[in-house]
C-alpha cells in the first residue's frame, strides 16, 4: 500500500516533465519543417543565371553603324538595330545588300519605313509604316522581325493598339525611365537612358556635356554594383558618334566598362522578350516543389535564394 502510493506520487511529478518535453519535441520539429508553400519566395534570373542584363538599341542604319558593330563585336556585345528600309540604299544610309551580314549575330528591328512621327497618323498610315517596313526587313535579313522603336519616340494610344495586331511584340520608346526596372507593357518600353544622357545636345555647352556624362557613368555604375535583378537598356543612334568632341572614343569606354562581365546577360531585346515569355509561362505546384517549363527555353530562377535551372520542355522537382 506504501509503495502503490509512493509510485501514484512520483507519476505524478513526472507528468509535467513529460509534457514540458512533449512541448520541446513540437517546437523542435515545427522549427525543422518545411516552410509554408504560401512564404517561399521566387524570383527570376536572366539568361545564364545571371542578376544583371544589358541591352544596346541604335536607330536609323545610317553608315555609321558599320563602326558601331565593328566596336560591338571587339567587346562581344550585342546590339538590337531598328531600321528604316526605304532609307536604305540612300545618301547616308546603309546599302539593303549588307545589312544581313553586317548584324549578323545582333537584331534588327523596325524602325518604320519612311521615319515619320507615328502620332497623330490615321490607322491604315501606322499599318503602311510598320508592316512594309517589318516586311522589307525580314527579306533583307531571312529572320522574322517582331520589335520595333517608335520613329522619334512618337506614339498614342491608336499607334499601340494598331502594332499590337501586326506582330510587333515590343516597342522602345524614347523617355529615359533612368532605372533598371522591367517594364510592365512590353508595347510601351521606355529604356533606361540615352547614350551619354543628354550630353552633346546643346552645342558648345561643356558644362552641360559634363553634367550629363556625369549622370550617365552613375547610372552605370549604380548598375555594375547592383546586387538585385537589374536591366540596363541604353539606346541612340551611331552616327551621334560622329559629333564634335570624343564620342566614338567615349562609346569605347562604356563598352570596356561593361564588357567581360560574368554576371551580366548581353541580350539583344527580342531575344529578352523571349525568355521573359518564358519565365512567365511557367507552371507552378500549389506547393511550389514541381515547376513546369513548357517553352524552348532555358530559364533561370531563385526559390528563397537558391537558383534553379529548368531546362527547356521539362519538369524541375524540387
């Protein structure tokens, strides 16, 4: 009868011990599970795993572009090229017969046949610019052309809904957005800034030259250290090169500064296009462990800081 209660009594003690190390052990294993599907982060990653992307766009295709490629190619960098084909084989301008070989490895793109400022214009006009001018394009090249940037940066809201139905699956324009965010409308592109900014517009004007070269190398700079997704989109035209002053000998030095860079894609922006389509057009688990890639393309990504590659036409399970 002793020992029944002397056992009755020490159960007793023990009860809170083990509930106190019952508590322990759910703690311990909550901590170790899996996270919740719902706060797992994913973020994209440019072709190649890279975090950063460079884009160079030129306008026009006047002779000037022989020397642009010529330096492009020295630095391995690619360039998208929008021209205008009934300017072609004129005074200035580059001959239809070169072009194929001359952007041989870049992109060329639609800059409207004939040049005008698109705004304003009637929507058969729009249609006449930018499909004779796709249409020359692609039987110049060989290759299907689908982007575009609007002759003087002009365009409303008809000229956007009129190249949406015509192929055309981007358009840059020309408002420096002076960041390297991706834009939300792929018809509306604003770029990140002009070649060396707004130096050189206003002639003898060093101070302004200084000043705009100075926002220009910032903005580069700011790009080179980024430690998140970051796409810098300069655009311009070659033969601004051939202005007073040391332009070709400047455009050179941007190039070294971003050329030979392990974590920057050099893309052209058609082919950006592609793999942002691509990265769209995954298809995640409810649990976001199995992710479908249903495109040709590679594509690159990061779950809570870890990066994956899914392979083109496959399943990752992660």
């Amino acid at each position: 009868m002793i020992l029944l209660k002397i056992q009755k009594s020490a159960m007793k003690n023990l009860i809170p011990l083990i509930s106190f190390l019952f508590f322990i052990n759910v703690t311990i294993a909550q901590s170790n599970s899996e996270k919740p599907s719902s706060s797992v982060r994913i973020e994209m990653l440019f072709p190649e795993g890279k975090s950063k992307a460079l884009i160079l766009s030129f306008d026009d295709g006047t002779l000037a572009d022989r020397k642009l490629v010529k330096l492009l190619n020295v630095y391995k960098l690619k360039g998208t090229f929008h021209l205008n084909s009934n300017k072609l084989n004129t005074k200035g301008y580059l001959n239809k017969e070169e072009v194929k070989n001359l952007f041989n490895g870049h992109e060329v793109s639609v800059h409207s046949a004939n040049h005008p400022g698109l705004s304003g214009m009637s929507k058969i006009d729009i249609t006449y610019e930018v499909v004779e001018d796709r249409k020359a394009l692609e039987k110049i090249t060989g290759n299907t052309v689908r982007g575009m940037a609007y002759p003087f940066g002009s365009y409303d809201n008809l000229v956007v809904e009129t190249i949406n139905g015509l192929g055309i699956e981007y358009a840059r324009t020309v408002s420096d957005s002076y960041n390297f965010s991706i834009p939300s409308n792929f018809l509306i592109w604003h770029p990140s800034i002009h070649q060396f900014g707004k130096a050189y517009f206003k002639a003898n004007d060093s101070e302004n030259d200084k000043k705009e070269l100075n926002t220009f190398y910032s903005l580069v700079a700011n790009f080179l250290k980024s430690d998140t997704l970051a796409l810098l989109d300069v655009w311009g035209h070659s033969w601004e090169n051939d202005g007073e002053g040391n332009r070709w000998v400047e455009m050179e030095n941007f190039f070294k500064q971003v050329s030979n860079r392990n974590d920057i894609n050099y893309t052209t922006q058609i082919a950006l296009i592609d793999y942002l389509n691509a990265y769209k057009g995954l298809k995640f688990s409810v649990e976001k462990n199995t992710i479908e890639n249903h495109s040709a393309i590679d594509v690159f990504i990061k779950i809570d800081n870890k990066p994956y590659k899914i392979l083109a036409d496959s399943t990752l399970r992660i």
